[in-house]
C-alpha cells in the first residue's frame, strides 16, 4: 500500500496509541525516521530508554526539521493549541492525521484555528486500545485487523486516499463515516459503556468498608471487567464527555428508559422478557465474534 517509505514522521503524545503507532511505523517501514513530541518528562525519559524513535522533543520550538507525516495523539482538550502551533510550524505541504475518539469537536477546532493550505488533514478514528498509558505499554500489532473510522472534511481532497493508506499499512481496515453519525455510534459503542463502568466502580467504592473489601476480593468476570475499563486514561475519557456530550445524553437518555424496562421486569418476575432481552444480546456478541472484533490482545505479542 505504500509504494516506498515516506523519509520524516512526527508522532504527537507517546502514551499507548502514540506509541503504538511510532512502533507500527517503524516495523512496517512507513517513515524512515521518526520523531516525536510529549511534554511529560517521564513519557520522555521511557521513550528514549525503550528506543522507540528516533528523536523525542519537549515542544516545537525545539524542531527545526519539517515532516511528511504528523499523527496526533493527544487529549481532545490539548487540539486547539496543538492546530495553533501546527498552522504556524508546517511550512510544506504534511498529511497530518489524529486518533480522537469525537470527531465533530476535531473538525470545528481544525476550521477554527488553521487557515494554512499547507496542512492535509484527515481526521480519524482507530479503534483500537487498551486500559493501560504510557509508551512501556504500545506494541505494533494493537491496530491489527481493527476498525479505523475516517472523517474526511471535504471527500474529493486528494490526500485522503494516501492519509487511508497509511492507516491500511499500520494494520487496519478503513472505513468513511459522517462526522456527526461517527460520534453517535461511538457514543453508545464505547462512550456509554466506559460511563457505566465508570459508574458501577464508584458505586462500589462508596459501599460500607466490609462490603466494598469483599466486593474486591470476590470480584467476578463482570466486575473485573468493569475495573478493567474504569482503568482507562481519566483525562481522555474527561475530555471525551465534554467534546461529544450531546451524542452521549442522548445514548444515556435512551440507555437508561431501557435500564427501567429491566428492573420493572425484575420486580414484576417477568422470565420471559429477561430471556428474550438476554437471547437478543448473546446474538450480537456472536456477530461480534464472527467479525473479528471480539478478540483480546496477547501481551505477549508486544513488539
């Protein structure tokens, strides 16, 4: 898909996914070199010790070399000043890309705050990740055989396809959607779930001192996977319900007339309607399975 590497890479936020994709770009031989910005000195000093790139910066203002491709992989709440910096740094045309998990948001602060023709950007969406940050956790093969959501500004730009094909040799398959239906499926796909997880921990957490000990130490598969979520980067998923809070009420709105279908059924006794509700949604994790989604990730593949 790449006819022959590109020479420069700029990889913004080494936490899991920045991480991953530095590594992905590196084994699949995308870029020749590349490099990367984090301001967090501990993510600086794992990355070097790791090797991960080739050079690692605190900020712009310490480049001087242009790039053919950036990946930003940061925070939403940090896109309007990384999009103020970029539109005075870039000084050549750059397929510029970046990992959101909202994608109206992105494009609103894009159109805000650059007006220069130099930057080709494609806002996407990989869907791939894990519970655990920072660099010591990125391996190449997270974006394997994964969903990768492309929101294109204006369809008929030409560096869509090449920005794709990028995305294609890290591993994953593309997929366009619309902006907006982009972040009301993520909504109820991943934002409400990692809500609710969230929520049932808290709950949890608040319980009587004896209950919430043995809730810990009797914690079922359930409850553990609830931990697992609620285990997630807490800054990106607090910047997630600020940029894509419409998309999420709705969902929750619609999420929580359900919630109360099921618990008048509990109390009314009403078997059949849990049978059905629960037959209905062991169906759609089989049709998760027989497309690939359902699969966890093996540790022990970690590049």
């Amino acid at each position: 898909m790449i006819n022959k590497p590109y020479n420069s890479a700029l990889v913004i936020g080494l936490g899991l996914i920045g991480s991953s994709i530095a590594r992905a770009i590196k084994e699949k031989k995308i870029a020749q070199n590349i490099s990367a910005i984090d301001n967090n000195e501990k993510t600086i000093n794992k990355t070097k010790e790791l090797k991960i790139v080739n050079h690692i910066y605190d900020s712009f203002e310490n480049i001087s070399d242009q790039f053919d491709l950036i990946f930003i992989c940061t925070p939403l709440s940090s896109y309007q000043s990384l999009f103020k910096k970029l539109n005075s740094f870039v000084k050549k045309p750059t397929l510029i890309t970046d990992v959101g998990s909202t994608k109206v948001s992105v494009i609103n602060d894009f159109k805000s705050f650059v007006n220069n023709d130099k930057l080709l950007f494609l806002p996407a969406h990989p869907i791939a990740g894990l519970e655990k940050s920072g660099p010591e956790h990125g391996f190449a093969k997270l974006f394997d055989d994964r969903y990768c959501i492309i929101t294109p500004i204006n369809s008929n730009d030409k560096f869509v396809e090449s920005l794709s094909n990028i995305w294609r040799a890290i591993g994953m398959t593309v997929e366009i959607m619309d902006a907006e239906r982009h972040d009301r499926v993520l909504a109820m796909t991943s934002h409400i779930p990692q809500l609710i997880a969230y929520s049932v921990v808290g709950t949890a957490t608040e319980l009587e001192n004896q209950m919430k000990d043995e809730v810990i130490k009797y914690s079922a598969a359930g409850f553990r996977d609830f931990t697992r979520l609620a285990g997630s980067d807490p800054v990106m998923w607090r910047d997630v319900y600020e940029k894509n809070k419409e998309a999420v009420l709705e969902m929750l709105g619609r999420f929580s007339e359900d919630l109360l279908t099921y618990q008048k059924a509990i109390r009314n006794n009403d078997l059949k309607f849990l049978e059905d509700k629960f037959s209905r949604s062991r169906e759609i994790r089989k049709i998760i399975e027989e497309i690939g989604q359902a699969g966890t990730f093996d540790p022990t593949e970690k590049n």
